[in-house]
C-alpha cells in the first residue's frame, strides 16, 4: 500500500484475481481500512473460479459503499444477468487477445445490452494487443467513453504479462490516453524508471 500511495493518493484497485485471493481481501475490507485514496475499486477474481456465480455477485454487491467500482472480465460471466445487481458500480474490462470474447465494441455492446447500467474499464495494453493500429480502442471509447469508469495502464510483454509502460507504447497510446483524463488511472505495472 505505502508504495503505491507514492506515486497517487487518488485511486487504487485491490485485486483478487484469484477467486483464492477474495477471502483476505473481503477480511481486509471488513476491518473498515482508513485508505489515503479518493477512489477505490476492486477487481474481482477472473482466475480460479469455483464459487457460484450467483454467491460470488452476492459478495461483490455487499462490498463497502465506499468501493465505487467492482471491475469484472466479461468472459468469465455464466449469465451476465446475475451481475445486473452491482449496477453503475460494476465497470466491464475489455479483454486482451488471449480471450473468446469481450475484445471489441461488438462484444462490449452485447454484455451492455445485458447490463445497460454496467460502465467500462478501459484497458488500453488490452486494446493494443488485439489490434495495434488502435482502431480497435478508439472504437471502443467513441461508443462506450460516456461508461467510461476507469483506465488500466501498462505494456504487455510477449506471454501478455503487465510490465511498465514503454515510451514506445506511451507515444501511440497518447491519444487514446488523452481520452480518458478524467477518469481515475490504474497502473497496472510499476512506472518504468527514468
């Protein structure tokens, strides 16, 4: 935590990505933390998932009311419906190359029509790795930016692992990024150094 509130005190993302990891994390939220953050949003698992789905939702939609945002990956929904509780709360990521679906403003558009409340977690490493031209972001944000909840930034190495952002990957994404201003941004990988 303490290396985290260095770089911002205004936005974090605790994770269970793991459905193992939920327990600790729902432990640590029941002791009510004093967080130096703003903003606070939790990924659920997407990983590991043995909870029913239904059960799993039910945990997520008791989280403390100030978690703003439950991030979820839309390809490890068994029926979308049953995340319709969580409402504006829960943001849909936009899944990377490696995933059956939830890639592109298509996919995206059809779990929305399922959940018209759910807003959107725009992972722009996610984007460039299903088209690197960008177009594929871009039509992303032009359909979905007024959802737009939160931005998840980093690079992807070869095996689509979060690394830092390259300078590289920083000037291509830079008008995408410029899009997404007033939303919190969640660095996925710590800074590269200078």
């Amino acid at each position: 935590m303490s290396e985290a509130t260095t770089l911002s005190s205004r936005a974090i993302e605790l994770a269970a990505l793991s459905e193992s990891e939920l327990p600790g994390l729902l432990a640590y939220l029941d002791e009510d933390p004093v967080l130096p953050c703003e903003y606070v949003s939790v990924h659920a698992p997407s990983k590991g998932r043995e909870m029913r789905e239904g059960e799993l939702v039910a945990l997520l939609a008791a989280l403390p009311p100030w978690v703003e945002t439950v991030v979820a990956h839309p390809d490890t929904f068994e029926v979308a419906a049953r995340w319709a509780s969580l409402g504006r709360r829960l943001a849909i990521e936009n899944m990377d190359r490696r995933k059956s679906s939830g890639q592109a403003a298509d996919d995206l558009a059809a779990v929305f029509d399922v959940l018209p409340e759910a807003s959107l977690c725009f992972d722009i490493a996610h984007s460039w790795a299903v088209d690197r031209s960008m177009r594929a972001g871009t039509e992303i944000l032009d359909r979905f930016g007024s959802r737009l909840r939160q931005l998840h930034v980093s690079s992807l190495d070869e095996q689509q692992h979060h690394v830092s952002l390259t300078s590289e990957q920083e000037q291509l994404f830079g008008p995408l990024l410029d899009c997404c201003r007033d939303v919190p941004w969640i660095l996925e990988a710590p800074p590269r150094s200078t």
